[in-house]
C-alpha cells in the first residue's frame, strides 16, 4: 500500500479497480499510469473520509465514458473521458485536480500510517 500527505489531507492508493473497463476506453486513456486504473482514498488528517476516488464507466446513446484517478507531478489528479462512436467520433478529456503537493509517507513508524489502518480497515 502507498500513501501519501497532502494539504488536502492523506491520499491512498487502494490499488487496481475491479470495474471492468472496455478496450476502446482504455485505449483513449492517456498513456502512463493513467492506464493502471487505481483507486484512492482522500483523508482527513484524522482518518475521516473525506472523498472515495473510484474509477467509473457509463454508457450514455453514442457516448462512452470513464472516469479514473491518477498520481501525476505529485498530484492526485482526476480525468473524464468521453467518446463518441457517431459518423465523426471524437475524444474529450477533462483533466480535474483532487489533492496536490503530495509527499509519499516513507514505510516505519510514522502516525500517519495507523491513521491510514484504521480508515482502510473499515471500507
């Protein structure tokens, strides 16, 4: 498990996403990790939840669409993509930020870490 500190709190990896993700939205993600399809945790400093970031997909007439979350420059960073499959298909990103200036908490005793226990233990 990673996490990491930020002004906004405590972000957690909580590893690869179990929603299925079809290959042409995959293949509209952008290359590097947006690809591994991670999920987090946003915390407050005290352990309370504070925003599940959990990969989605949808479907919407000729629209298909996904949402993932990403460590990217340090931050944990939001993008929507969407794609059209009409007569002219098209992408659309949009990239959002969730937590910035993250510094990864090093393995070892450090409180933060019990913290991150205890919230992940109860999901």
């Amino acid at each position: 498990m990673r996490a990491w500190t930020s002004p906004e709190g405590i972000v957690v990896d909580l590893g690869p996403t179990r929603e299925p993700v079809v290959a042409i939205l995959q293949g509209a993600l952008p290359d590097g990790p947006w690809r591994d399809l991670h999920e987090f945790l946003v915390l407050e400093t005290n352990g309370t939840p504070r925003k599940r970031c959990i990969v989605r997909t949808w479907s919407l007439d000729d629209e298909l669409g996904a949402t993932a979350y990403s460590i990217v420059g340090g931050e944990l960073r939001e993008l929507r993509v969407s794609l059209w499959t009409t007569e002219r298909p098209r992408v659309d990103r949009r990239e959002e930020l969730v937590a910035g200036n993250l510094q990864e908490l090093p393995p070892g005793p450090d409180p933060a870490w019990e913290v991150v226990r205890r919230a992940v233990a109860i999901l």
